[in-house]
C-alpha cells in the first residue's frame, strides 16, 4: 500500500537549517511519519530546541546540533555530532543556506564567497561525508533545497540563483552515481512560500521583471506545501525519482 511506502519508522535523518520555515516543516513532517529527526542551525538555540521538542513530542527520536556552515571545519564537526546523536544518517536535507540580496553591480568579494560557501559549497562537501554510509547499507536520501530562482533569477540575488542552480547540476551528476546504490539525490525547489525570509528588505525591481515573476496560482504557498513533497522523495514511494528538480512553486517557474 502507498501509506506503507511512505512509512520513515527506523530511518534517521538531519536537516541543515531546520530551526525554522521549510527546514522545520521539513523536520516535523519526516518525524510525523515515523523518522528520527535532527534539528540544525547555526547556534543550537531555543528556537531549535523547540523544534526539537516537538518532534520528540511525535514519538520518535531528536536532538539539536549548532554549527555555523562556514566554519572550517563545520562539516566534519557536524557529521562527527549527528553519528554520534543518533547513529548512521538515512536522509539528509540540505536546506540551511544564505541569501543577500542585493544589486548585482554592488555584489562584494565577501558576499559571493559568503554565499557560494554557505550554498553550494557546504552542500557538496555533506553529501561527500554522508553519501558513502548510504551506499553501503544499500538506502539513502539526499534532498538539496532549491529555488525557483534556478529558472527565474531574481535582480538583487544574481549570486543566490547562482548557486542554487549549481547545486541543481550537482545533484543531475551525483544521481547518475548513486543510482544502482539505492541511493537518491534530487533537488526541491520552492518559490514564494510564507516564511520569515520574505519578509527581509529587497531592492526594487522593475515592473517588466515583477511581471515575469509573477505566481499563477496567487498567493505565497506554504512551508507544509515543500515538506508533503520532501516525505514522498525521501520515503520508499520515491525510490524510482532521482536526479530531478522538482519545483513547489504555484507555477512561479514556468
């Protein structure tokens, strides 16, 4: 049965940037159906003890890592925790990321590498120190969080768009890699979903690009919106869906 397929009873998973938004709907949907669950942000704070809680509250397993993503040596240090928390990681969702927007022409040094680093380059060097374990239990889940902007690239974060559409082509090649290990790796893209993040000041766009960035179904979605999506690919209902980009997004990318 379809309900069985996307039973999670047994696996563990960790999701970067979960304290709040997608990350945390993200977290509370995968333990709602059955995962253990660890809560990442940078500062394991209250914010994501309470996530924590919650999903503890759900009767399965959990427990919050802070590790700032680019520091040195921020992955070894957070693989070594999440092992050592709850064992050998069946899914892992790279969703913690940076976005600064800002005009493309005023774009430093710093906030490229800041955003590069956070975004793309963290998400590699996780999928090198998880993926290996995953393949030689023969089951794994690699869920990298995207955006929209890989087809409609906002004005002000010409470098975000930038690096979620390099991890999207990371994810293309690893898929072809992973795929006869029973591991997946795709990438879920959302637009315009109601978070705290859409709130944060933008610099203005121009009424012809506004228009092209337009949502078809209307208003913003929802984080349960991404994490219904994120259950199915990391659930044994997705195991024949890898390598793909698959956008929750009202129609935004089209």
């Amino acid at each position: 049965m379809i309900k069985d397929l996307l039973n999670l009873s047994g696996k563990n998973a960790l999701v970067t940037g979960s304290s709040q938004g997608i990350g945390q709907a993200i977290a509370l949907a995968l333990a709602e159906f059955g995962a253990n669950v660890l809560v990442h942000n940078r500062k394991g704070d209250e914010e994501a003890q309470n996530v924590a809680s919650q999903i503890r509250q759900k009767g399965v397993k959990s427990d919050v890592i802070g590790i700032d993503l680019l520091e040195v040596e921020a992955v070894d240090e957070l693989f070594a925790e999440a092992t050592q928390k709850l064992g050998p990681i069946d899914i892992l969702v790279t969703n913690a990321s940076v976005q600064l927007p800002v005009d493309w022409n005023d774009t430093t040094p710093e906030e490229f590498d800041k955003q590069v680093n956070a975004n793309w380059k963290s998400t590699l060097l996780l999928m090198q120190r998880f993926a290996p374990g995953m393949s030689e239990r023969s089951w794994g889940r690699i869920l990298t969080i995207g955006s929209v902007q890989e087809e409609k690239p906002h004005p002000a974060m010409i470098v975000y768009a930038g690096t979620k559409a390099a991890v999207a082509n990371t994810v293309r090649n690893l898929a072809l890699q992973l795929a006869e290990k029973g591991v997946t790796v795709n990438n879920l893209s959302p637009g315009v979903i109601a978070t705290p993040r859409i709130d944060e000041p933008t610099p203005p766009v121009p009424d012809k690009i506004s228009q092209r960035m337009n949502i078809p179904a209307g208003p913003p979605g929802q984080p349960e919106d991404v994490a219904a999506m994120a259950v199915l690919l990391c659930s044994e209902a997705g195991r024949y869906v890898t390598g793909q980009t698959i956008f929750v997004d009202g129609g935004m990318s089209l």
